[in-house]
C-alpha cells in the first residue's frame, strides 16, 4: 500500500524539528555549566575583595537590581550574537561577586564550608530532578509563566518589607523556602518549554535556567545557614 501523498516530507519535517529542539537543550546546558566559571571567579573575588560586603543597605539593593536587570535587558537585546554570550557571562560573573556576601556570612561559620558543599549538592539534585521531569513529562505546563512571574514578585516585595521592616528570621526562613520550591518549578517550566519547542534561542534560555540555578542555591545556603550553621 501505498504512503499517504505529504507523509514522508512531514516525517522529515518532524524530524528536523526534534533535532533542533535537542540542539537548542544541549546548548543552553553547556553554556549553564560554562557560565558556572565566572560565578564562581566572581564568588572568589568577591570574597577576597570584600566589595560586595561594603554595599549595605539601600545602596547595595540599588546596584543588585540596576546591574541584575540592566544585564538581563542588554542580554535578551543581543541574544542572536556572539555579544550575547560574552555579557551572559559577565552576568554570571557579576552574580558571583553579589553572592559573595551571603558566602562570607556562611564560610564564617564553624561548619561553613559544609554547608556551601550541602547547599551545592542541594541544587544539582533538584536540577537533575526538575529535568528529568520536563523531558519526561506529557503534561502542557504553558499557562504557569504568568503565575510563576507573580510569585516571584510576591516573594521579592515580602523580603523588602521583612529586610527593612519586620527583620524577622522566621519570615526569611519561610521566604527562602517559598522560593526554592518557586524557582524548582520554574527550572522545569524553562526546560519543558525548550523541550516543546516555546524557546528557540540557548542564550535565552540559559540565562532562564541560571537564574533558577542561582536562587535555589541561594536560598537552600541561607536556609542551611539559619538551621544547620555553627555560630
């Protein structure tokens, strides 16, 4: 019997769809990996320096926010050239020297290296978990980008109020829970979208994935700093 007229040519069409999705994942992952270099020059430098550790206060939320979101915007504007890599890069590398300030606190207690190793294995395990869920996974998970952005907006409000009014270690613990679970489910939502085709660009997409990275990671270290830290 003969094939349908159009079969082949949509099996070939189908195929090479597939293939660029795959191309598209396994980009966005080495480039997660590559981007893990400068976080962590930036994370030493940091340390050594002490430069995040000097800005307190408004001051160091004021150069957070304008250096996070201004290389997030440079980024999506040249995310179809080599540009694009090079200040995701230096993103990373900036994220790492912000981070350098909650690792000091950590580092300075008596089981401090412990904890940045817990916190480290902490995250990859959900990664591992969140990706093998996204690619195996039949459920459509499209309509949670709105949601997810709202949460997130939630949580970062909440911690301005708890950081500048209420000081409440209570609060930060549950915030920094909040945002684990938050940001796991995002890492799966980034990674299903690329895995159904919703995101066609690695540059874009990476920075998506490091984001959730960074904050679980984040947020597990300042979880296992209140409960399990040594001082």
């Amino acid at each position: 019997m003969n094939q349908p007229f159009g079969v082949p040519n949509q099996s070939v069409e189908y195929g090479a769809i597939t293939q660029m999705r795959n191309r598209v994942l396994r980009n966005t992952y080495w480039l997660l990996a590559l981007s893990m270099i400068p976080t962590v020059l930036g994370a030493y430098i940091g340390l050594v320096t002490g430069v995040a550790a000097s800005l307190s206060g408004v001051v160091g939320l004021v150069v957070f926010f304008a250096g996070a979101f201004g290389f997030i915007y440079a980024i999506e504007k040249t995310k179809n050239s080599s540009m694009g890599v090079l200040l995701l890069l230096a993103f990373t590398f900036f994220m790492g020297v912000m981070l350098s300030r909650l690792l000091s606190v950590i580092l300075g207690m008596g089981n401090g290296t412990q904890l940045v190793m817990t916190a480290f294995a902490g995250t990859a395990a959900v990664f591992a978990t969140m990706a093998t869920i996204a690619t195996t996974t039949k459920r459509d998970f499209s309509g949670a980008g709105k949601w997810l952005m709202v949460g997130a907006i939630v949580i970062i409000v909440t911690a301005l109020l708890n950081a500048f009014v209420f000081q409440s270690t209570a609060m930060m613990a549950a915030l920094s829970a909040a945002a684990i679970a938050l940001f796991s489910f995002w890492l799966m939502y980034d990674i299903k979208r690329i895995v159904d085709g919703g995101e066609t660009n690695y540059i874009s997409a990476t920075l998506s994935l490091y984001l959730s990275v960074f904050n679980i990671f984040q947020n597990l270290l300042m979880l296992l700093g209140i409960f399990g830290g040594e001082d």
